[in-house]
C-alpha cells in the first residue's frame, strides 16, 4: 500500500500518524506535488479553518493534484477539513471547495446550542443495509467544528446521496460521513475517538484498495429516522506540570502555584514550616495513559514550570506533549505560556508560533489564561478587534475550537442593599449557606493573585467575541476545597454566552459531577487532585452520571 498523508500545515495531523503507527502502518507524508502520482492511498486529515486549508493548498500548488488525485478514482479518506473541502463552498470562506458534493458548508444555528459542537456524539448511518466503513451505530465519535452541512434531500437531493451517516446536534441533522465511490470522509475524528476510532481507521485501511474504490450511492431518504440526541457530558482530567528540585517534569497540586510540601521545623510544631519538595502526584505521560484507559473524554497539561515564560525552548514540555500523544487517543489541551514571548537571546517568538510548536508535537487544543484578561481589556478600551491577540491570532489560522480561555475570577462581596456599581446586573444574593451575603465575580490574573477591573461577564463574552471556542471556568473561591463547583459562578457565564463551558474547581465526590451537569448545563467538567490521589476515580464519576440519566461514553 502507498499510503500518504496530506499535511495543509494547520492543526494537530500527528494524531493521526500516532494513530496509524499504533496500528502498525507505514505511510510517507504529501511534500510536493509530484507525490501524488506514487499515492495509492491518500488521508487528508486535520482541524481548522477551510479558508486556512485552502491558501495553504494554493500556495503549495497541491490543490489541483489533489483535485486530480481523487477523479483519478484511487482510494481517498478526508477527516474534518478533509472532508468539508469536498463540498462546494463554506460560510467560513469566500474561497470555492473542490466541489465533489455539491452543496455549502454553513455554520451552526446557535440558537438551541452552543457552538462551536465540541464533544463525543453518535454517527447514524442513513442506509443500514449498506457497508459501514466501520462506523459504529453504538460508539461515540469526537467532533470538534462549527460549520456543518445540513442534511438536506429537498434542496440539495444530489449531494444527499453523498450521505454515509448523519448526526444530531440540538434539532440539526448534518451529514457526519460521506462515502460514494472512491471517496469516504467523517467530520468527527476517529484519530481522537478512542477504541471506536482506532477500530474504524484500522478496518479501512486493512480492506484491499480495490474496495474503496466503488462504494454505492446513498439512497435518497426525504424523511429520516428521528434520530436521537446523544452528545455526551465530558469529563476532563486535568494535570499541573512543573520541574521539582532535580529537574524532572512531574503532576503537581496545590494553592495556585504553591506547590510544595510543608516541613515543620520541630517535631509537634504547627506554625514553625519550610517548604519542601516539589509535590509528586505521578508522571505526566503515566498519569495521562492511565486517565485515558479509564475513560477520560479529555486530557488537560498545564505547563506551569518556569519554562512557560520560553516555550518554544522549553524541550522537555514538548517532549511531554509528543509522548503523551503517541499513548492517548482523546483530545489534549496544553496550556502554560501561550502568548507573545522573547526567548532569552531577545528572539521574539509570536503566540501563534507558541500554539504552532504544540499542536505539531500532538496537542489538539491550547488553553490561554491572564493573556485573555489583557487582550479583552484593549477590546474593551479600544471599542473593536485589533486582529494582534493570541485568541484572534490562533483562531484564525487553526479555527476557534483549537483555542480554550482558562478564567479564574473571585467573589467580590458588596452590601446588595447599596450597591449601585457597573456590575451591579450581576450581583449574586446567596442562599443555601450563603444568606445574607452578595457578591458579584472579578477576574484575576496570574493564578488568581492579582484582581482586575472586569467582571466574568465582561471576559467571557469579551473572549467569544475575540474568536475563543470554549471557557474553562476555575473558582478560586472553590479551588481544592472538594466542596463542590460553583453553580452560581457557572450560571452567570452560561447565560453570558454561547459556546461550550468547561466546569473546575471544587469537586469533591462523584456527586458533584452529577450536580453540576444537572444544575447548570455546562458541557464538561474538570477535576485534578481528586483523580491524582485516587480519592474518586473517572469510571466512578461516569458511573453516577450513567445513574442520573446523562448521557456519557463508556
């Protein structure tokens, strides 16, 4: 098999070589135009914007060849952008796809859901009695986009026939497969979905070439099965890396950054201490494999070693990262440094280079703290975008779902009787232990040690409006206190704004969990210390959510 994989230059494609090597495959990388005509088997895969894929694509002189690439009639697998480039267009762009199925990509209705459509949902396949290429009805695949197309036999009844299977989000039906000929593509990401995943790339790319290279038409369906909606809850599991004394990167936990142990300097002695070690709640890549073998939906690396203030020199992260990613097959945020830097020999190093180096070494997502909190305060005092932030930057070029904002605000507690000032909408009057008391929710920066002057509300719809895909909502009011998360904080956020909210800070119990996709409708929840010393385990949180009702992956 000549099997090659096309690389567009944005989004994490080492997933999917991490894949194909797991599975025992070989394959050569697409580097000039001419590597075409020695394919004779060719993936497209990769996250990010479709204008993106396709300047690249110009500028290298491959759109053409692989234009040619897939009349030619060889066997062709496209995931995510992969697939969306063979539709006519997209809302995304002005630029025209290749056009192989002919109707638009459009983006979301966000008026039911949030969008972008994060998390592991159901692919239903349109023709039951046909070949599945692997897909399984049952499984959870992940997907990670805003823009979709519609499955839609009364307008576009050609391109309907291109339909393998379709999913639901919200009251949306689109189309999360195509297959036709030799054409087969999935909008999720079977590279990042687990067993299901590895078990459907490893089924396609075992059948002889020869079987991809006539697959029927879909029968045109004017009226499916109501389909069911299935995206999941997620559950993160989240690790703080930084060195100890000897230099090894290792999982820590504790107050922000105070991370060590106390030593009491007499025997008895419970004023009288010394910081000690380094705390060492395990590896990183051995705590990673085993969160992911006990079914963690998302893995979370925060880099919070000195390193982060030059990331690109910081060799051991990277190194963390890569390894991670060779034995983890569920999306990997990295977070620690994502901003505008200058190395220590003055070479100046942009955010959207910093986001480039991790996603190259497997990560699929960053997450981007205190530079959100200054990059919404220009938005704020400017009036408009300026287009310089890390958020606008990365997401331009990756596409919004690659970029997660980490905001840690803190209550600020006033007298709701009096209280007349700028937040005033947003003040919380307490309840359920809490009587007597109103607060309203500021923001902070550098782990919570330092207040600004704006309001959760104001950042998180400020980083929404920046082009960040997704929130990740720490209290540092709740933060290892195991007394669970902060509803009142996540509802003033949910409220504030449409697009994927992640839980953290508090969990104490499995309870919690349940309690917080309940009573908030957030889309994920993140826990740490819990997990690292084994007070609740991932398969316990999922079991009780299982108990309760919700929708979970296995």
């Amino acid at each position: 098999m000549g099997l090659y994989l096309l690389d567009y230059g944005a989004g994490n494609v080492q997933s999917l070589a991490n894949s194909l090597t797991k599975l025992g495959y070989k394959f050569t990388w697409i580097s000039d135009p001419t590597d075409f005509n020695k394919a004779t088997s060719l993936i497209f895969p990769g996250v990010g914007a479709f204008e993106t894929a396709l300047g690249f694509l110009n500028a290298r002189g491959l759109l053409e060849p692989l234009r040619e690439y897939i009349r030619s009639g060889k066997p062709y697998f496209g995931i995510c952008i992969g697939m969306q480039i063979l539709f006519r267009s997209s809302a995304e762009s002005s630029s025209e796809g290749l056009g192989v199925i002919p109707c638009p990509i459009e983006r979301f209705d966000d008026e039911d859901k949030t969008v972008p459509h994060i998390g592991w949902n159901a692919a239903d396949l349109v023709n039951v009695q046909q070949d599945a290429e692997g897909v399984n009805g049952s499984s959870y695949y992940y997907f990670v986009h805003s823009y979709r197309a519609r499955y839609n036999p009364t307008e576009y009844p050609e391109a309907m026939h291109w339909a393998h299977t379709t999913t639901q989000y919200g009251m949306e039906i689109f189309i999360s497969s195509v297959r036709k000929g030799n054409v087969f593509g999935t909008q999720f990401h079977p590279e990042k979905s687990g067993a299901a995943g590895l078990q459907l790339l490893e089924e396609w790319l075992r059948k002889p070439e020869s079987a991809h290279t006539s697959a029927p038409s879909t029968a045109l369906i004017t009226r499916l099965p109501k389909p069911v909606h299935r995206l999941t809850k997620r559950i993160v599991a989240c690790m703080d890396v930084r060195a100890n004394d000897q230099g090894d990167l290792v999982v820590t936990k504790g107050d922000q950054y105070d991370v060590r142990d106390k030593t009491n300097l007499t025997p008895g002695s419970t004023t009288a201490q010394t910081a000690g070690e380094v705390r060492n709640l395990g590896k990183p890549v051995a705590l990673a494999a085993r969160y992911y073998e006990s079914g963690a939906d998302e893995l979370c690396l925060l880099n919070i070693t000195s390193f982060r203030h030059s990331p690109l020199q910081d060799q051991p992260m990277l190194a963390v990262v890569r390894a991670a990613a060779e034995c983890v097959f569920v999306p990997l945020t990295i977070g620690g440094g994502i901003k505008d830097t200058v190395d220590p020999d003055g070479t100046k190093r942009s955010a959207l280079e910093v986001a480039g180096a991790y996603f190259r070494a497997g990560a699929d997502k960053v997450s981007i703290g205190s530079e959100a909190v200054y990059a919404v305060e220009r938005l704020l005092a400017a009036g408009k975008l300026d287009g310089t932030s890390a958020i606008e930057t990365i997401a331009h070029a990756y596409g919004r779902q690659a970029v997660v904002v980490s905001i840690d605000p803190r209550r600020t507690y006033v007298d709701s009787t009096t209280y007349d000032g700028p937040h005033k909408s947003e003040v919380i009057v307490g309840s359920q232990g809490y009587e007597g008391k109103a607060w309203w929710y500021q923001c902070t920066v550098s782990g919570g040690r330092e207040l600004r002057p704006l309001s959760v509300v104001q950042l998180a719809q400020g980083v929404e409006k920046l082009g960040a895909g997704e929130i990740l909502i720490n209290s540092i009011d709740r933060d290892g206190t195991g007394l669970g998360f902060d509803l009142d904080l996540l509802r003033v956020v949910k409220r504030s704004v449409k697009i994927p909210l992640i839980a953290s800070s508090g969990a104490g119990s499995a309870s919690h969990f349940v309690e917080v996709f309940e009573q908030t409708d957030v889309e994920a929840a993140l826990a740490a210390g819990i997990f690292h010393r084994g007070e609740v385990g991932i398969k316990e949180v999922k079991e009780a959510m299982k108990g309760a009702s919700l929708n979970v992956r296995d």
